[in-house]
C-alpha cells in the first residue's frame, strides 16, 4: 500500500531538525532509516503529516571511543554496527545483536537511533543498551539532556523522548577488560523478530563473576533486567552449577506477552534456557 | 506538496517532481520505467524490490523516493554489460536458480552485495546472506549453487578456492 | 519412441535471459496509457448485513472516477462464479458473485470497487466508503460449523453443511473383527495461505467500438478464465482474449476464475478505459483462496506384524464462506489416501463444511498430501503400536510390482512402479542402520535425532477425458500445434500455462527429438488464448503428462507428413523413405537426403507437394491418455530436536523419486526441490491463524512464516526412472511430489525424535512451543 500523504523537510542540522519538529507539533515525526516507521505508514497505522528527514544530517553515524566511552551517533546504521571493528572489539555484545536484526538490507537503513527511540519491546537493541547501563543524549527546544536507558524504555512503543526531542547519541562506559557479552536471540525463522532474546554482558575475575548484567527482549512490554540472575551470579563463581542456578532465576518479574510466536510459559522457559546458555558461552571463554 | 527528486539509476540520471509519499520502488517502476524491481508485499518480508542505492542493497519499498534524492542506484537492469550477463545472472541461469523468475531481480541483488563483502562464503553464509528475500519456487537449493558458482567465477584467482559444497 | 538426443538432457532454460535481466513482464509490468486503477474496498467483518454503503465521500475525492457496489453491479452479472463438481456432484452451494450483494461472510470479501486515474487516489478514496455492517455471530470453527444452533452463512443452503457423502469399498466391519491392533487418530491439516511471490495482478481492456475484451491475469488458466469471463459478462467467447503474461508462481493459488478478472473487465466496460487492479499482499492473504484446512479422523485395523487391514478415514474439509471453483477439489484425498499400499477395505466419508472464513481450493498437491499424510503417519502409527520398524511396516503393505496395474479399493488403478527401489535406495542413502544406531547412542546423551520416512504415490496428469470430464465439466485433454515454418524452424502452441515450469524450454526439446530441429530454433508460446485452440491449462501436475506429450505426438504428425513430401521430392516410395535428425532419405542412402528445412519450402510450393496433399506443416493434437499417471517415491528426513527450546533442525533430507521419463532433469530437480520446501513450510512454518472473531491473525508476510534460505537444508536427490505406459514419451508429473511427500516425512521424524517422550503425533505446524511442550507435558519424564 501506499501511505497516506505528508509534507516532508530535510533539515540539515539538528537544531534546524528541532526547530521543525516544534513547529509542527505533534503532526510531526522524525524520520530516521524508517524501517519501522515507514512498514506502519504503508499499512496507514501511522498517519503522519510531516516527516522530518534526519538522515542527512551529516556526522550523526559514527562510532568511536572517547574518554573511557563508546559513543554511537544516532544515525549509525545496524550495518555499521555489525561490522564495527571497534565494536566486534570492545562491544561484542552489540556487534553481534546488530547482525541478528531483520535482514542485510534491513540492517543496511535502520539506525541505532531508529531503534531506540521507536521503543519496540520485541526490538533487539534496547535490552542490549539497557544491559550495558547506555546513556541517550538527547535534543530538543530547551537544549541537551542525558536519559539513562533503564529510564528511556518506558513501555510498548513509549520511550521518554517528548515529541519535539532527537537521539543525537548513544554512550555506553567501555567494559574494563575480562568483560564480554553476548547476544542469544530465538525466532522461528531467521529474518524474524526474537520471541525471546537474551543480552548478556558479564566481567569474569579470575574464577569469578565480578560483574554481570542481562537484558531481555520480549519478555514484557519493554526490555528488561533479569536482576534475580545478576544477583544471584555478581561476585560469585562462574562454575556450571552457579550458573544454572542463576539463570532459573531469568525470567523474575518479568511479564512475557501472548501471540502468535508463543505463551508467556513458553517465553518465561526460553528466557531461563538462553541466559544460561549466554553465561556459559561466555565463561567458557575464560 | 511535489518533490524534485534527481538519482541516476544504472548510469543514468532522471529528474522528477514526486509526492513524498512516492516509494521508490514506484519512481524506479513507475518514472524511470525499470520494471525489473518486483513488489511482493507490504511489510518489507519478501526482498523482491532489493535494489543497491551507493553500495548498500536496500528494499526499495521501505524508502521514499525523497530519500534517494542524489544517490547511485543500480538496479537488476543494470548488472549486464551489454550482452554478457553478470556473473550472478549467468549462474542463476546456469544452475536453475530461478523459476518463475519473480523473486529473481531482487535475490541476484541480495546475492551481489553478499559477494562484495564476502567473496568465498560459506554455505550457512550464503544462506544467512538470503534471508531478507523470499522464493517459493526453488527450495533456494539452486539459488544457494547459483551464487557458489558465481563466487568461483567472480572471486580473484578464481580456482584457487574451491567453494562449499551443496549437498 | 524416436531415439532422443534432447529428452533426458538438462539443457538451460530458454525462459531465464530475460526473467535474470529484470526484462520479463509480468501483468504490473505491462506498458500502460490511460490506465485506470482499481482497488477494491473489502469486507472487515466476517460475518455481517450490509445495511449500507455509502459512497459519496469517495466519489468526491480526488481523481476519482467511479465507485461501484455489489447491488449497483449485480444486473450486470450474467452467472455467478462457476463452480465445478469436483467429486461431489451432490454438495450444496450457494451462488457467489464477485462483489457481496447484502452479506459478507469472510474478511477480505469484496464489497465496493474504486476507480480513480492512480493508485494512491483509489487507495485515499478506497478509505472513504463507508459500509455500515450489522455484524452476525461468526463461524470459524469447523466441528462447530455444524452444531445444532450454529450461524447459518447461507439461508439458500439451509445449514452449513455442504455435503456428507462415502467412498468406501471392501468389508471394513470384517478388518476390524480381523484387527489385533486398533488405533485412532486426529490428524490436523492446518490452513495455509499458497503465497505466490508474485500476488495476483488483472489489466481489463474492453474496446467499445470494437466489441472485444482482452483481459490480462496473473493465472494458471487463462483458457477457463477465457470461457467464465465471456458467460458473466454476456460477451461472445470470441470477443473475448485472456492472457497470461509473465506469472509469478501460482501453487493452485491461481486456479479459478477470481472476482477481480470479472470486475476489472466490467469497470472497463464502463469506463471505456483499461483498468488495472495490482494485488497488495495483505489482499493477497484473504482474497485468494487457502488450502488444505482439514481435519482427519482415523480408524485403523492391523495385525500385531504390521499388516494394515483397513482405514476408516473421515475427511473434514473447511471450504471456506462459498464454494470455490474447484473448492471439492480436495476430496481427491479421500480417493487416493490408500497410498502405495494394500489392504482389505476401506471406509470413507467425506464432510464439506461452510465457516466465515477465505475459501478454500487447490494448494500444491490438492487432496493428495492431504492423502499421503494420512497413510504415511498411518504406517508410523501402526509401526509405533506394533513395535515393527517403519521400513517393515512399509514393505510388508507394499502394493507390488508384480501387482501392478494395480487397482485400489475405490476403483482406481496405478501406472506402474516398484515402490521398493526407491525405498531401498533412500535407505542406502541415509544408511538407515547406522542412523538407527546413531539414534540410540544420542538419546543416551540426552540428543534427539529422528528418522522420518515417507514412500509417497500419487496420482497426477489430469488427466483421462471421461473421469476428468466427470469431475471438472470438461475433458482435460492435452493441447498441441506444432508448426514448421517456410524457414524450417518452428512454432509449438500448448494449452498448458506454465508459471515457472519451463515448459518454453522442455517442450521444445520434445519437438526437436521428433523434428530433429535444433531447440534454439523452435519457440514454445502459450498463455494467450489468441494464438491457439482451447487449452486446459495448468494445475494437477499435468502439463506435461498431456500437453508435453501432445507436443510429442503432434510432432510426430508433422514428421510423418514432412516424410511423404520427402519421399515425393526424392521420387521414392513412401514405404522406403525414412526421417532421422532432421532428415529424410531413402533407407540405406542417407547422403542422399532432404532436409527439414527443404522439406519446410516445399509445403508452402504446390508443385513440389504429392497431388492432392494439403500445404503447410502443422499439426494439432488433443491428447487423451489410457489412464492417469502415478508417480512415486521415497523420502527420508533425519531431524534433531533441540530438548531445551523444542526447535527442529533437519540435518538431512533425502529423496529418490520417479517420475518416469525426465524431460530435463534439470527442471524435474528443481521442481522437486520448491516442493519439498513448500511441504516443509507446511511442517515446520505456516499456517493461517483465525481468532474467534473471524479475523485473520496472520494477513501479511511478517505473521505468516514463509521459509526464508536460512531455515532450510539443501536437499539430496536421486531418481529411477519407470516410464508411464500411458503416453507416448512415458512421461508422469512432478510439479507436486515433493510437497506430497515432504510434509509427513518430517513430522515422522520429529515424532520418531520424541519417542522416548511418549510422543505420538504432533500437529503441524511442529512449531518450538508445541515440540517443547510435548516433551515437557510429564514434566519432561521420559517413557
Ligand atoms: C523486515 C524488517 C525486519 C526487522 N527485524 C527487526 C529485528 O529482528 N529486530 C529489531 O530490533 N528490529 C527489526 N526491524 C526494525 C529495524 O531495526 C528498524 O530499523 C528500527 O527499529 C528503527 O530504526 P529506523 O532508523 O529505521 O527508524 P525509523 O523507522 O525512521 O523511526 C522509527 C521511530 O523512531 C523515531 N525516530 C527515529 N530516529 C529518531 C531519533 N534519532 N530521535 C528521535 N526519534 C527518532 C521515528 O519518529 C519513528 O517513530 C525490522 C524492520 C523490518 C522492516
Ligand atoms: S516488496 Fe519490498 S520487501 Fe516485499
Ligand atoms: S523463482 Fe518464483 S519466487 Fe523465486
């Protein structure tokens, strides 16, 4: 189908971006790859009148280190992330989400910003940057803001961006060394979206785990943190029986949907089985 | 509420007034007259409008026209120089790798830009590579030959690398 | 049959130059002036009165031409849409026009159609009309479809039951008595939505002045498009020219003549203007029609060693809110579901029920992987309570080759084939033993590999003129033309209407074996109901079982008369004059020969011709074959089961089919290898999910699960090869073989993966949560 009409801008900065967003009020929205935004438009679930075209703003796709920070522009691409060596370096974790999202060409257009922003719980990045503690920096009519992503994600397509407000970048604390991640993502079919999917982020010390962290994906209306597995694994072994231990311990407090991909019973068991299986992938690495 | 939208698609320039809500899958079939580009659905699953746009494969249907303001386009049209076929079409053929040919223009570009950035895959690569088109025809046990024997034939010191084996 | 050089060779296909270039034109591809573009306005409710439609909004939004309703149109109707008897010549059905009159009874039903002079208008007005639904109670459910009290779709109907009939022969209550063993068993046959990648797309063209329609469809059976299209509209036959461009897939989705062939025509009719209606995919999923949604129930009797004595099978099938035009078509099941097998009787009944749902007709395989299900989950549930192995099982009940011909219970009888060859050599393939061993050493580490088999028969070439007639209205013979030209290369015309089949490539090397004309110099046409005699299209796997023998044998009429102008240049006997390669010459002589292209000129020069002889080389042939044609074969499917999250990984997948003489090899591989992923689809992947509302739960490509090259294996084929005595080059059908066979071969499998489980059935789809929750419903103890 073809999506309803609108009236389009391509600012050329960002405060040029926010100037037109507040003009045009709530009419507006911000167009980034549109890989989310432009599938609802087609199907007229989104009827906006005015689309302000970020993607021309120039230097917003980087990827780079700086004071003990991984800064991502917003308009990093998925690709871009995929094949980071920075990132395959440093934020594996990242890296290899990126590659589990949709398709190449998919990969090739949405944009981290994209992603965040759009808050779709069953998206792969949010509970990747909320494992990592992320940092959003923020535009908008009153200046720059910083929202941590445990405050970002609110609820199902809800961020805590006002309307008038960008992603300008995304700020994650680079992981002391013996800290790696990784991401395990379930789908009946490989484009798919996760059923579940499984973020983890774990800093091994000797034979310990001095720090770990776990994102869910699709475990409830947002991404969320498995707390009972970080509890029950921070500053304890990393042996077999820790492990699986803690993992049971997945799917705390979480509030899995029901749909088509599977019931809440279902999620919460694959939510136990995949953060197992990510501790164990990454301890083995030690 | 029009749009002057300016891309060269296979080496040629076009220039047009759109809406912006023109996809441009509909410019390239409608405007530039290339109806090489195939729709297939409506929520960006089937890859049968897989086009390249300044190096990257895109579906051509999830972008408007507006954002392609400026860029290279190639199209299916445009991978044969001439008379000879490229690498890609040539193997699709010589393998069986299509049949009813819908989902063809858009996987051959899926599988180009699979092969510029990795000119040996392996078999779960190749595979991997595809899972933003759909074919209901072949199975992809053909496609998945096709783009093996184009690899050999594309890759530098061709013989050399022996890829995987189908089956 | 002429010694071949062709037949049996995988030369490329001819279609391919331009189909790899972007090049082909497909129905949106057509060059287009003054096009109007309709979008046609759908019902949202599955179930309701229309009590209003009111279009004036529409009709004042920009570019807009015309709206038409149902009521407005419905004296422009000359028939409903056709439908045929399909083996139940009994069933109820109510009349089904191309746009809802007062009711809708499925979403996705036409109501309105807008005209305007682009897409984008039509789709902005299309949301302006506004259709005032008093909704009914819906149906969706096919057991409670007829429950006494259920919504009645249809008040001419009376119920919704269309039809309860019996095909049974044999003493079944004696099998029973017989019976050491007794097993009963629900076997589901889940909805499923065909998903051409190509959705369906129509351009009408009705010129006024001229009086002549020419309607453009993305079809398998522009011939029968060409037949309805002339009734409905109350347009002579031979005003009327279909054609079928460029087709994107079709898998049985488009197999029947569709209201938007008659709408566009109509509005074109109207306007004066040709009128193109472009299918979106959400369309796609609710407008054409779905397959199988069935549901079986079965009886078996067997002995304690295996033997199968009797099935009592009972068909459920959903025909969807009408009947569709070959919507029985699926009963075929009932008719061929004693497989490969003997037994002693057979009990079948056969339920067609309306529900608020897309109709239903034919889906790749239609009726038979519905059958080969049946009998093949049969052999492994008879293996399984019996304790025999699947491959024992299976041998024990083999109909023989020293059988064959056989006839079935019902009266049908088989071609040929020794059912054990390929049976053994798909066990070879695997190495049956050693997989067994490799089985029981996993399980031990808590693995699950399973071994699924499934040694299909079915029937296809449709087919014989008098049953064939008795089922669709009208003989399906083969069609050919064959003609030289004065040049000496040549024309075929087939009525069959490939969509992806090659036929352009493997007819034409049937044409040049018999012509000995070189295939680049022989063009195959079809799809235009201009260029030749009626066709009957394709479907059925039966294209090249009729037509491609048709071309044989109209071939061979051209060569015997190319011989008798030969033997009249040469001034030799008829008798004495032989035509080989191309060539005609005296026997013994042949440096003395006269070339086909020579011969070609001479047709066309009175004088050179024998006295009294016509000009011209050509020749028409309606094929009408001794029988139908059933090929065979065995597929094995060796899965693993990940216990945790309950996915199936297919490790292997091996099949020996035959198929009897392959044409091209090639193309026969490649049609097995599209079918075999469609009938995993249907394990694994898909189904069409309706909520008890009545609506569509997955309407587009992101719900409903098309398998994508990273969720299938490649795939290990072998052939044997046992001609069918029924035509002339021994040819049967494959275009459906691997969806029939496919899909209980890997539900065999992962049944057999979860027989420590207790496990013995799973529904299709095998979806992760079902397997998961299968093996964990005893808290995961293992029997
Ligand atoms: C076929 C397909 C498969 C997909 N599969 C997956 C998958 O498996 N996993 C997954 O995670 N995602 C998947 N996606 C979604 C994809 O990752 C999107 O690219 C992403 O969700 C949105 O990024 P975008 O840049 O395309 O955003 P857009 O579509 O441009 O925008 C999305 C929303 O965010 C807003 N927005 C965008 N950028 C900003 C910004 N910088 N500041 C403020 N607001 C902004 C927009 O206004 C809009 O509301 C899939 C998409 C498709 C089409
Ligand atoms: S048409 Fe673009 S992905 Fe299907
Ligand atoms: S060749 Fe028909 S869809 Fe791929």
């Amino acid at each position: 189908m073809i999506p309803a009409a609108f009236d389009y801008v391509v600012p050329r900065t960002l405060p040029e971006a926010v100037a037109e967003l507040v003009k045009r009020g709530q009419e507006a929205k911000v167009l980034a790859g549109g890989h989310s935004l432009i599938p609802l438009m087609k199907l007229r679930l989104s009827t906006p009148s005015f689309l302000v075209d970020i993607g021309r703003i120039s230097n917003l796709n980087y990827i780079r280190e700086e004071d003990g920070h991984v800064a991502i522009g917003a308009l990093a691409t998925h690709h871009d992330i995929e094949f980071s060596d920075l990132l395959k370096k440093k934020l594996p974790l990242l890296s290899g989400a990126a590659a589990q999202i949709g398709d190449p060409q998919v990969r090739n257009r949405g944009t981290i910003g994209g992603a965040a922003s759009h808050a779709d719980p069953f998206g792969d990045f949010p509970a990747c940057l909320l494992a990592l503690d992320a940092e959003l920096k923020v535009v908008g009519p009153k200046g720059e803001r910083n929202i941590a992503a445990r405050d970002f994600f609110v609820d199902t397509f809800t961020s805590a961006l006002e309307p008038d407000e960008i992603v300008r970048e995304i700020r994650i604390a680079t992981p002391p060394t013996g800290s790696t991640g990784t991401y395990l993502k379930f789908s009946r079919r490989s484009q798919d979206w996760a059923i579940v999917a499984v973020a983890a982020q774990v800093t091994v010390s000797g034979h310990n785990v001095a720090n770990v962290a776990i994102g869910l994906t699709g475990m409830g209306s947002r991404p969320l943190r498995a707390s009972g597995v970080e509890q029950a694994l921070r500053g304890k072994g990393a042996h077999d029986e820790d492990i699986r231990a803690a993992a049971e311990r997945a799917a705390e407090g979480t509030d899995p949907p029901q749909d088509l991909n599977g019931s809440p019973d279902y999620r919460r068991h694959l939510a136990q089985v995949l953060t197992r299986r990510a501790l164990e992938q990454i301890t083995a690495h030690h | 509420m029009r749009r002057r939208v300016a891309v060269t698609i296979n080496g040629t320039s076009y220039e047009h007034e759109v809406e912006p809500r023109t996809l441009l899958v509909y410019y390239i079939r409608e405007q530039a007259g290339l109806t090489g580009t195939h729709i297939g659905c409506d929520t960006s699953n089937c890859g049968a409008c897989t086009v390249e746009i300044d190096g990257h494969t895109v579906k051509s249907c999830t972008m408007f026209a507006v954002q392609a303001d400026g860029a290279q386009i190639t199209t299916i049209e445009g991978l044969a120089k001439g008379s000879t076929l490229h690498p890609l079409q040539q193997a699709f053929w010589d393998e069986h790798g299509l049949q009813c040919g819908f989902c063809t223009p858009g996987m051959i570009m899926a599988a180009k830009q699979l092969l510029d950035r990795n000119p040996s895959p392996s078999e779960r690569e190749i595979r991997l590579g595809l899972e933003g088109n759909l074919c209901r025809c072949t199975g992809y046990h053909n496609i998945v030959k096709a783009i093996q024997a184009a690899a050999k034939v594309m890759a530098p010191g061709a013989e050399a690398k022996a890829p995987a084996s189908v089956s | 049959m002429a010694i071949s050089q062709m037949v049996g060779a995988s030369i490329k296909r001819r279609e391919d130059p331009r189909l790899v270039t972007g090049t082909g034109s497909y129905v949106d591809d057509l060059p287009q002036t003054a096009i109007v573009h309709m979008v046609v306005v759908r019902s949202t409710d599955p179930h309701a009165r229309i009590t209003g439609i009111d279009t004036t909004r529409a009709k004042e939004a920009d570019g807009v031409i015309a709206v038409f309703t149902g009521k407005e149109l419905l004296s422009e109707f000359g028939a409903p849409l056709p439908v045929t008897d399909c083996f139940v010549p009994t069933k109820k059905y109510p009349k089904h026009y191309p746009l809802a009159i007062d009711k809708v009874r499925y979403v996705g039903e036409p109501v309105a159609i807008v005209l305007a002079s682009s897409l984008s208008a039509a789709q902005d007005a299309a949301e302006r009309v506004e259709v005032r639904y008093e909704s009914l109670p819906p149906v969706v459910d096919i057991e409670k479809a007829i429950e006494k009290g259920a919504p009645v779709l249809h008040d001419e109907v009376g119920s919704n039951l269309s039809y309860d009939v019996k095909f049974a022969a044999g003493d079944i209550e004696a099998a029973f008595r017989e019976a050491e063993v007794k097993i009963t068993q629900r076997l589901i046959q889940q909805r499923l939505i065909p998903i051409a990648v190509e959705p369906r797309g129509v351009v009408a063209d009705y010129r006024t002045w001229a009086r002549k329609l020419t309607i453009w469809s993305s079809t398998q059976i522009p011939h029968f498009v060409k037949v309805w299209a002339a009734v409905i509209l109350g347009i002579p036959e031979s005003d009327v020219r279909v054609v079928a461009p460029e087709v994107g897939g079709g898998f049985g989705s488009k197999i029947r003549v569709y209201p938007e062939e008659i709408l566009t025509a109509l509005a074109s009719r109207r306007l004066g203007r040709p009128v193109k209606w472009i299918e979106d995919r959400g369309e796609n999923t609710k407008a054409t029609h779905h397959g199988r949604s069935q549901i079986w129930d079965v009886e078996i009797a067997a002995k304690r060693d295996g033997t199968v004595l009797g099935i009592r099978p009972t068909q459920w099938l959903d025909l969807g809110a009408y009947c569709s035009q070959f919507g029985t078509f699926q009963v075929l099941g009932m008719l061929v579901a004693q497989g490969a097998y003997k037994m002693k009787a057979f009990d079948g009944r056969a339920v067609g029920v309306f529900t608020n749902r897309t109709p239903t007709d034919a889906y790749r395989g239609a009726g038979r992987p519905e059958a080969t299900y049946l009998i093949e989950r049969v052999m492994d549930l008879v293996a399984r309570e019996t304790g025999v192995d699947p491959v024992e099982v299976r041998r024990k009940n083999f109909v023989r080759v020293e059988d064959q011909p056989f006839t079935t219970l019902l009266g049908l009888t088989y071609d040929s084939g020794d059912y054990r060859i390929t049976l053994d050599r798909a066990l070879q393939m695997v190495d049956y033993q050693g997989l067994r061993r490799e089985q029981a050493e996993k399980r031990k580490q808590g693995k699950y590999l399973g071994i699924g088999l499934s040694t299909y028969i079915e029937i296809c070439g449709l087919g014989p003129a008098v049953p064939t007639q008795a089922a669709v209205g009208v003989s399906l013979w083969g069609m050919s033309v064959v003609n030289v030209h004065f040049t000496g290369k040549a024309t075929v015309i087939i009525g069959s209407s490939p969509h992806g089949q090659g036929h352009e490539t493997t007819y034409a090397q049937v044409a040049a074996d018999v012509l000995g004309i070189p295939v680049e110099d022989i063009d195959v046409q079809h799809g235009d109901t201009a260029i030749g005699p009626m066709g009957m299209d394709t479907y059925g796997s039966r294209s090249t079982a009729l037509d491609g023998n048709a071309v044989h044998i109209s071939a061979m009429k051209v060569q015997e008369k190319a011989r008798k102008i030969a033997a009249h240049l040469l001034e030799a006997a008829e008798g004495d004059v032989v035509y080989e390669g191309g060539k005609a010459y005296v026997k013994g002589t042949p440096s003395k020969a006269v070339t086909i292209q020579e011969i070609a000129v001479a047709a066309f020069q009175t004088s050179r011709l024998p006295k009294g002889m016509e000009g011209g080389l050509e020749a028409t042939t309606f094929f009408d074959p001794t029988n139908f044609v059933w090929p065979f074969g065995a597929h094995i499917a060796v899965v693993e089961i990940d216990a945790e999250t309950g996915a199936t990984r297919i490790l292997r997948y091996v099949a020996v089919d035959d198929c009897g003489t392959r044409i091209n090899p090639m193309v026969v591989d490649g049609q097995l290898h599209g079918g075999i992923a469609q009938g995993i689809g249907q394990a694994l992947f898909e189904e069409a999910v309706y909520d008890e509302a009545g609506q569509l739960r997955t309407g587009s490509l992101l719900d409903y699960l098309v398998p994508t090259a990273a969720d299938l294996p490649s795939f290990e084929l072998e052939a044997t090869i046992t001609p069918s005595p029924v035509n002339p080059l021994g040819t049967k059908g494959i275009g459906e073989a691997g969806t029939i066979a496919s899909s209980p071969a890997i539900i065999n499998a992962i049944v057999d993966a979860l027989a420590p489980f207790g496990v013995k059935d799973v529904s299709m789809p095998a979806t992760p949560e079902k397997v998961w929750q299968l093996m964990h419903r005893n808290g995961g103890t293992k029997r």
